[in-house]
C-alpha cells in the first residue's frame, strides 16, 4: 500500500479522482488543445492521455476483479504503450466517451473496494509477472498515483498550449 496515505485517504482520493477530467470533457474543449503535442521527447497528447487512463483503468479494474475471484492469478501485463498508439487512432477517439467511461468503470471499482473488509485486503491479490504480490492496497494505490501522473502531464500539456497561443 502506498505508505505515505492510509486506506481511508486512499478511498477518498479515488473518490474524488473520478471527477478530475470533467473540465475536458465538454463540447467547448477545442480540439486542437486535445491533440496538441508539446515538443517534448515522448510527449503525448491530452487526447492520448485520456485513453491511456482509460485503457489502465479497464486493465485495473479487471485486476482488483481477478484478485477477489481468483486470489493468487497470475495477471497478464499489457504490451508497449507505443504498439497500442500505433494501432488505434486516439485523435478520432472522443474525449467526452473516455471520460464517461473511465468515471463509470472508476465509479464501479471505487464502490467495490470500499465495500471490503479489513482482512480482504491482504487477502485478495494477484500475481504480477514483474512486481510480484498486488494486493488490492497495491492496485488501489497504483491506480491513484496513476491518475495523478497523467493529470500533471495533462496540466504542463494545457500550460504550454496556452503559452503557445499567447495566453
């Protein structure tokens, strides 16, 4: 678990993790904000981002599931990160249907982990091929860092776009 919060500062961070996108997922976002690419060494698009965290999202939420039915599972990771950009095309993806989606799937995973106890925590995990044990402190963590990552890269990606617009 990350040893910097307890579980209820976990469970209220994921709680309110839900509703960090909101402020892009209107029809006045301007698209080429959404798409804009800073000239930064592997930088992504928000647009990007946004599926990202979705895609993670899924992956997670499947996670917690297959800890709790199946403790001990040996979990799949996913492939390169630049294999998925190159096979989908993000631009033509909505940023709106992302953002509904990863709150739906977030909202969903958020009432699950609440709702276990003490003991289930540790008790439910799954086997990672690189990390080793994940349990649901694990994953409840590694999705609330997660979203914090992509939320500052999505801000430095605002701020630039901004700056190179004159505002």
């Amino acid at each position: 678990m990350n040893t910097s919060m307890n579980r209820k500062e976990l469970l209220e961070k994921l709680r309110n993790s839900a509703n960090s996108l909101d402020r892009l997922a209107t029809p006045d976002t301007p698209s080429e904000l959404l798409n804009f690419r800073p000239s930064l060494e592997d930088a992504w698009t928000i647009q990007e981002h946004l599926i990202h965290i979705l895609d993670s999202e899924m992956s997670l939420f499947l996670r917690i599931r297959q800890a709790v039915a199946e403790p001990g599972l040996e979990v799949r990771t996913g492939s390169s990160l630049e294999n998925w950009k190159q096979k989908f095309d993000h631009s033509e993806q909505s940023a709106e249907d992302s953002i509904e989606a990863f709150k739906r799937i977030h909202s969903i995973a958020y009432k699950l982990l609440k709702g276990f106890e003490e003991r289930d925590w540790s008790e439910f995990f799954v086997q990672h091929p690189k990390r080793g044990k994940q349990t649901l402190d694990d994953i409840a963590g590694i999705v609330a860092e997660h979203i914090d990552f992509h939320l500052e890269l999505i801000e430095r990606n605002e701020k630039l776009w901004r700056e190179s617009k004159g505002q």
